[in-house]
C-alpha cells in the first residue's frame, strides 16, 4: 500500500494546478488564509474523488440509485481510500450531545461493539464471558484452598425497592433458613423488617460447605440451585476474601 496520497495536477476551483503528497494514516491539518483552496483541496478534490471511487466499486443496480458524481479537475490521485467528510454546520446546544451523537456514529459503534466487542473487567481487565455451571464448580474446586470455609448465596433482589414479605415466606415454605439482607444474615424464622422505600439487596443462603475431596456433588447441586434461584448468578463467600461473584450469562 501506497505511503502517501499523491495528487498531481490539482485545479478544482482555486486550485492553481498544484501537486501534493500527504502522508496516509496521519492527522494531516490543511491551514491557511480564506480562500486559499483548503475546501477546494479537502473536500472538493480528495472527498470527492474518493466518494466517486467508492460509487463507481458498487453494482449498477445500486448506482442507479445514487446517482453520477462528476469527477475533480485533477490529473491524478493516488494511494486514495474511500472517504468520509463530517459537514460543518452549527452544533447543537443539546447539553446532552456527544461526538458520537453530533458526528451521527454513535448508533453505529454501539451495533458494532454489541456484535464483535468483546468485554473486559474495568477492575482486573480479564475477559467477562459466560460460563457453564461445570466451569463454575471446577474453577471452585481449582481455587479454593482445602479446610477453607465458604458460603453459597444466591442473589434474588439487586437494588430494588420493597418490603418482600411475600417473598421471605414463600422461601422459608422452600426449606431456606437464612437470607442475607444489606449485607447482613438473618435466620428467616425472624421478624424480619424492610424498610419499603430503599433499595435492597437480598442474598439466600444456599450453602455452608468446607473445601474437600469428597463435597463435588454437594457443590454441584448447591450451585446449580443457587443459579437457578437467582436466573443465573451465583455469590461464593469465602471468609477473609472478596465474594466472587459466577454467572452463566457473562463474568
């Protein structure tokens, strides 16, 4: 591929019969006084060009839609890609508006990173993707040091608002005995009280395993309840450490 985008012979509008090589994959900024030629050169000769390049690759089924672009009073343009010109004209005073919203490509980059992006942990940057509960109970059985104590929780209530009285009873009638609330863990033989008006967090606790050689199908069925009960997700508690946190749609 060619280094730079050579024009021979320019004279589009005020252009003076001008040869210039502008290096490719560059910020390149054309300057100079008004009327200088700096559209002329831009948009009416390299964007121009360009764009009827681009129309002329198409079939003629579709070019008879587009129309026929007239070609630059130019001798030559090599090394020339397709070309995109962003039109300038008053901005928007939308507070809100962004380069993407402005510039008409935001709905663009959020099809493409949507379908090819691949999402990464802000935190760590490890590669957020899916897993099976068997990934999920080998990398437990893998990680987790053997005699640690861990729990198993199962998240049904993420930032939500209510007093769930409806919902401690019907998993007390389950054969669930704890939940965690906000952080804090409550036998569901309780009087239990939310407060209706704030968000909360509620966990059930599915587990209270110790890390052995002899517990796979106790965790197989713990986890496998566990993402069940809260569409997916599971928390592991290990004392002393950060929960983990497993999903069967994407961790």
């Amino acid at each position: 591929m060619n280094e730079f985008i050579v024009i021979k012979g320019a004279r589009q509008n005020n252009l003076k019969n001008i040869d210039v090589k502008i290096p490719r994959n560059k910020l390149v900024v054309i300057t100079g006084i008004s009327g200088s030629g700096k559209s002329s050169l831009a948009m009416d000769t390299l964007y121009a060009e360009g764009q009827r390049r681009f129309l002329e690759s198409l079939s003629s089924y579709a070019r008879q839609f587009l129309g026929e672009m007239d070609k630059p009073d130019v001798d030559s343009i090599e090394g020339l890609s397709p070309a995109i010109a962003i039109e300038q004209k008053a901005l928007s005073k939308n507070p809100r508006s962004t380069v993407g919203t402005v510039t008409e490509i935001y709905d663009h980059y959020r099809l493409l990173f949507a379908n090819i992006g691949i999402p990464h942990c802000p935190n760590c940057g490890k590669e957020i993707k899916p897993q099976t509960p068997q990934q999920i109970i080998d990398l437990l059985l893998n990680s987790i040091e053997e005699n640690q104590k861990f729990i198993i929780k199962a998240p049904i209530i993420r930032d939500r608002k209510g007093e769930y009285k409806e919902l401690l009873i019907d998993l007390k009638k389950q054969g669930y005995v704890r939940v965690e609330i906000d952080g804090i863990q409550y036998t569901l033989d309780e009087d239990i009280s939310i407060e209706k008006n704030v968000k909360h967090n509620i966990n059930v606790i599915v587990d209270r395993l110790v890390m052995r050689k002899d517990i796979k199908t106790r965790l197989a069925d713990s986890i496998e309840t566990s993402l069940d009960l809260s569409e997916g997700l599971v928390i592991i508690e290990i004392v002393g450490k950060e929960d983990l946190i497993y999903s069967e749609h994407l961790a």
